[in-house]
C-alpha cells in the first residue's frame, strides 16, 4: 500500500510539473505575439487548456504567473551565455557578452521587458550577474581593470540594459547606439592590451597603478593568503580599494 501511494504521489507531482510547465509556455507564446498589448490570464488559460483555478494553484496570481515567465526567459537568456566560448581576452569576451545581451533582447523583447522590468530577481538573474562578474575578474586578474570589480559590473550592467530597452522601444534607431555605449563602458572600465599586464606603461598613481590594484584584490579574493590573519586582509583590501579608486 505505501509503495503504491509513493507511486501515485510521483505521477501526480509530475503531472503537476507538465500542467505548470504548459502554462508559462502558453504565457510566453502569448507575450512573443502580443506586441506589447496585455495578455490576460483568460487568455493563458485558454492557450493553455486549463481552469483559472489550476493557474492560480500554481502561481498564486497573475503577478507570480509573468514572475515565472520571467525566470523562463532568464533560462533562455542564460542558454547563449553559458554556450560562450573565451577568446583568450577578457576585454574582447566582455565585448561579445554585452552584444550577446543586446541581441537577446532585441530579438526578444517581450521576455526582456519582463526579465528587467518585474523587479523579481529569480535565481536565474542570479546566475545572469554571476557570470557578468566571473567576465569582469577576467578582467581584473589580466591587470587591465581600471575601477574596482562591482563598481564595473555595475556599469555594464546598467549600460547594457538601458541600451537595449532604448532600442526595444525604438527597433528604428541606430543600432551602433549599442557599439558607440559600449566601446565608451569598455574604455572607462578597463585599460588597453597594452597597458594592461604587469602595467609597466602607466604613470605612477596612474590608471596601471589602479589596474595592478584591483588584480591583486581579485587574486586574493579567489585564493586568500594563508599567511595573513582576517585583520590583515581587511586591511589590505581597504588599501586596495583605496589605490584601485584613487584619481
């Protein structure tokens, strides 16, 4: 009797998994042709083939219903970014990652809208800033990062997503609005190939000088030094922080 119980709680659960996963495809299908208009859960539940009440057991309310087509297409975004291959340059694969994060947002704005726009941080915008950062310590551990590892995460960031919102609401304008911000992020946030390394090139004090800075702060992040105590290396990272932001 409990193994047959046990049996029918798995094809439930699993029927539970299709109904929920039929539902946000349903949503996500309505939103691609809805050109920004409303979609109402009516209309999901019609596409769908279910009751209001079988959406509302699954997401609770409309809210949590596009919160989960949200997460969807943070999955769908998060497919092409995990696919990214490095070049051996992590200014140049920063580069391709903005231009993979514009595309996918031109390409699907509905998603995007949603994906920036619900204030809903699911786990997969999680992974999402996750993998800008592990691109921007790249960058850092190179020795070419001009301003501190969050300070630039935040640039991107905020850059890449006004831009691509901008030319989701006006598909006609110049798409080398995209290039031109982007170029203009890169050269604030991180030195050129030859300026970069060991920063031999750069004037005391100078960017090189904060670049050196902010690598030796991500190196020590990623592997501390056994040989200083937690003071220490508070310490050090202050004066880190303090070199890495200086002008």
């Amino acid at each position: 009797m409990f193994r047959c119980l046990c049996s029918i709680d798995v094809v439930t659960a699993a029927k539970d998994a299709d109904t929920r996963e039929r539902i946000i495809q349903a949503a996500a299908r309505l939103l691609a042709d809805a050109g920004g208009e409303p979609v109402s859960t009516r209309a999901v539940c019609q596409a769908a083939g279910v009751g209001a009440p079988t959406l509302y057991h699954h997401f609770g309310d409309k809210r949590g219903l596009f919160d989960a087509v949200a997460a969807y297409g943070f999955e769908r975004y998060l497919s092409g970014k995990r696919a990214q291959e490095p070049t051996g340059d992590p200014v140049e694969d920063l580069r391709r990652g903005w231009d993979l994060h514009v595309e996918f947002g031109r390409t699907n704005p509905e998603f995007y809208a949603l994906m920036y726009g619900s204030g809903h941080t699911p786990p997969a915008a999680r992974e999402a800033y996750a993998l800008l950062l592990g691109l921007i310590e790249a960058v850092a551990r190179a020795g070419r990062l001009r301003v501190p590892v969050g300070t630039a995460a935040r640039m991107v960031g905020a850059a890449s997503v006004g831009v691509t919102l901008d030319l989701i609401k006006d598909p006609e304008a110049d798409a080398e609005v995209s290039a031109r911000t982007r170029e203009a992020v890169l050269t604030a946030i991180a030195l050129p190939s030859d300026e970069g390394g060991d920063g031999t090139d750069g004037a005391p004090g100078g960017p090189a000088t904060a670049a050196r800075a902010v690598a030796l702060r991500a190196a020590l992040a990623a592997d501390p030094s056994p040989v200083l105590t937690g003071a220490e290396s508070a310490l050090l990272g202050e004066w880190l922080e303090r070199l890495a932001t200086a002008r």
